[in-house]
C-alpha cells in the first residue's frame, strides 16, 4: 500500500528522484510495487499492491483480456492513491520456457589498453549466440573477463592487451509469451511502456541473496505458484538458470486429488494449516476444519494426510531442482561448490517446516547441505508498520528484485552511453587534427 497519505506525502514524491515500478505477474498473484534504488542497491519502497491473478496460468498468459482486467484494477488503484500516471515498468518472467546457457564473446583491442568499448564489443559478441527462433535474449550477464595472457580478471579497463575474451551467461524466455504480456498492458494504454523485461530467478536472487553467499556458491530456489526459478551461483558468477512447472499449484492439486477435495478448498488448507512434513506435527486434532470464502459448510480434512501429501510435493521439487545441478557437471565438466547451499524463496517457502524437510530429501540423496529460507534484503519503507512488514515475506522477493535488476540494467545502460559518446568525442578530436594537418601541408607543401 501507498504509506505516506495525504497532500505531504504526494508531494514528497513528487520531488523525490524519478521511482522505479515493477510488476511481478504470477499465476496466483499480480504484484505492483514502486519505489527508489541508491548505489549501494538498497530499495526505498513508497507504494506496494496486489491483488489475485486471473489470466495467467503454470506462469504463462493464458487470457490477455482476464490479464489486462487485473492490471487496470492494479494501476487504476496505484494512480488514485498517488496521483501519478502509470506509463512505464519492468516486469518479470518465468516458466518452463526460460533457456540459458554459457558462453564467450571476444574483441581486439587496437589501441593496446582496454576501454569500455572493447569490453562491451566483447559482450555484444557473446550475446550474438545463436538461440532457437522463438526465444528472445533478455540478459547476458558477464561472469570474468581474460586477457591476452589468459589471467582471468573482474574489471578489465585500462588493462594492457591487445584481446579480451568475455564468459557470460545468457538467458532467453519464450518471445511469443513476451509478447503476450506485453499485449495485456497495451489493451489498457499505448503509452505504457515496457521498458524492460526480467528472469524472475536472478531478481529473487538479488533480493534475498547476499555477496558472501554467491562466492561461496548457492542455489536460490524460488518457488512460486504456477512455476518455480532457479538461479545457480558459483564464486560469485551466475552459472545456471531454469524453470519448473512444479509449483505451489502442483502441491495444490495433489492435495486435492488424494484428499478429495475442491482446488479451492486444497489451497486454502494448505495456506492456512499446511505443514511440510507429518513429523512437524504436535499433540492436537487429528482433522482440521476449513471454511474458505464462499462456502457454507467447513471441511474436515486429516491433518496427517494434508502434511504427508505437501511433503511428498516438495520432496519432488528438490530432487527434480538437484538432478538438474547435478546435471552441470555432466554437461561442462566443472563442479559446483555450494558452500551457501541451498536457499528457498517465494510464497511457496513460507510453508512451515520446508527448509528442514528440504535438507532432509537432500541429504537422502547423499547431499549434506544448509537450507535456509530467503527473504528480502536491503529494503526500506515507511509508514504503516503493519502494512509495510509484509515485505519481509519470501513472497515479495522477487517484485523486490526487480527493482533492484532494473536499476542495475539503467546504470550499465548509463555507462554504455557516456562510453559512446567519449569515443564519439574523441574520435572526432583526431579528425579535426588530422584534418588541419592535412590542410597546413598542403598550404605549406
């Protein structure tokens, strides 16, 4: 919600500097958040909302209309509240769709010493990778840099070589689901923008994760409601990301078909009363009785059987996320150091009891590993207490994220433009030189 209310408050924003807004659109949840980053990547959040998806489904648009519907309610609210115009934001991705892969780009470096032009000529290079028609390119994000002796480096500019080779991790989402989400903004306005588009993966990551804990090396496991994101880091780089269909939906529907029970019914049980495990259960009842919004009569549902059947859910998610990390050394041949081990996000990670039981399957799988639970990091807010400790919740990590991937995005798009234009700049000085040389000559000659 918008905190600071009132005449004051409008004003306050109004002269503060120009905020980010960012929408998190899932299956179950569509999330608006508004706020500013400093250079230290904290995040002032000055306004919050959300509300129930429709539209959308295992993290893919299913109905623009229905979508669209849910957006306007979302602006509609956002503008009356602080009387600024909805006209651009970042949004984030995910599912099944998301691809990656590894790869390098290389650039001469004809003046001997790197410049930032080198360096980014390396990196449009390996971004030239060639991916299927249908997936469009939405990060490269740089992992080291060598140079001609073959040192590997972090910050190459102003570094001696005549080369420099770049490994970075791309990663693409399906166009046509791009377009898709774009469609559903563009059936309110044609004046909102989209300015960029984001893996709901690295956003959860840079939310909840710390330096410390992507150099020693770390799995970010969000899951969400209709798909679940995976971020992989090793020394500090950003070596694997995927997506999973499994998902808090997935435990939903095996709740309700081996209990019986209505989807609706399901998801409220398991939001309201679900435990990771049987085992986490203490001395009580041996059913609970539920009564979502829109029934008349409670359901009595086995306490031991709604645990159980969540546990078997989640223990699948962890072996299908680890088979898959496993799966990296197969592929390249490298091994992963996950000193930080694993780390659990998204709404899905507030189910009581999931870190313990997570560490349990995996050390099943002869895997001895921390788990922990992820929540944002980094965030600042004012106002209301009550309204503003939700954000201290794995559920808002990643529309957190996003503001603080996009504010990345814009600085390196800074730096990318001053670099043009000093080379333009200095380009232009030694033709003028030259050209006035080649004018006294001839004067002269």
């Amino acid at each position: 919600m918008w905190f600071n209310k009132g005449a004051k408050a409008r004003a306050k924003h109004a002269n503060a500097q120009e905020p980010l807004l960012a929408m998190d659109i899932g299956s179950n949840k569509i999330r608006l958040i508004v706020g500013e980053v400093n250079d230290n990547g904290e995040v002032n959040v000055t306004y919050f909302d959300e509300c129930p998806s429709d539209g959308v489904l295992n993290s893919s648009v299913s109905d623009i209309d229905k979508l669209s519907n849910k957006l306007s309610s979302l602006i509609e609210s956002y503008e009356a509240e602080t009387e600024q115009t909805f006209s651009q934001c970042v949004i984030g991705m995910s599912g099944i769709h998301i691809e990656s892969i590894n790869y390098s780009g290389e650039a001469n470096v004809p003046t001997g010493k790197i410049t930032e032009i080198d360096r980014n000529t390396a990196i449009d290079h390996a971004a030239m990778y060639k991916f299927s028609e249908s997936q469009h390119l939405i990060h490269v994000v740089p992992q080291a840099y060598f140079t001609k002796r073959d040192n590997e480096v972090t910050n190459p500019i102003g570094m001696s070589s005549s080369y420099i080779k770049v490994n970075a991790h791309l990663i693409t989402c399906n166009e046509d689901q791009e377009n898709d989400l774009r469609a559903a903004f563009e059936r309110l306005s044609s004046n909102i923008s989209i300015d960029e588009v984001i893996y709901n993966g690295i956003a959860a990551a840079d939310a909840v994760l710390s330096q410390e804990q992507k150099e020693i090396g770390v799995c970010l496991v969000d899951i969400g409601g209709g798909s679940t994101s995976v971020a992989v880091y090793d020394k500090g780089k950003l070596v694997m990301t995927f997506g999973l269909k499994l998902s808090g939906n997935s435990i939903t529907q095996h709740v309700a078909t081996k209990l019986n029970l209505p989807l609706r019914v399901a998801e409220f049980a398991k939001r309201t009363c679900g435990l990771a495990h049987p085992c986490l259960l203490e001395d009580g009842p041996e059913f609970y009785s539920v009564t979502p919004k829109g029934y008349s009569d409670p359901c009595l549902i086995s306490v031991k059987e709604l645990a159980t059947n969540i546990g078997f859910e989640l223990m699948d998610i962890t072996r299908v996320v680890l088979n898959r990390v496993q799966g990296y050394y197969k592929e390249t041949g490298q091994s992963l150091a996950l000193g930080a081990g694993f780390v659990i996000t998204g709404g899905v990670a507030k189910t009581v009891g999931i870190d313990l039981l997570i560490q349990a399957t995996l050390k099943d799988d002869k895997v001895k590993t921390v788990v922990n639970i992820g929540k944002p990091r980094g965030v600042t807010y004012e106002g209301d207490e009550e309204e503003a400790a939700k954000l201290d919740s794995p559920e808002w990590a990643t529309a957190i994220g996003l503001l603080r991937v996009a504010y990345s995005m814009e600085q390196d798009r800074q730096r990318r433009r001053e670099a043009v234009d000093a080379y333009k700049s200095q380009s232009g000085t030694v033709a003028k030189t030259l050209s006035w040389i080649k004018a006294w000559l001839a004067k002269e000659f």
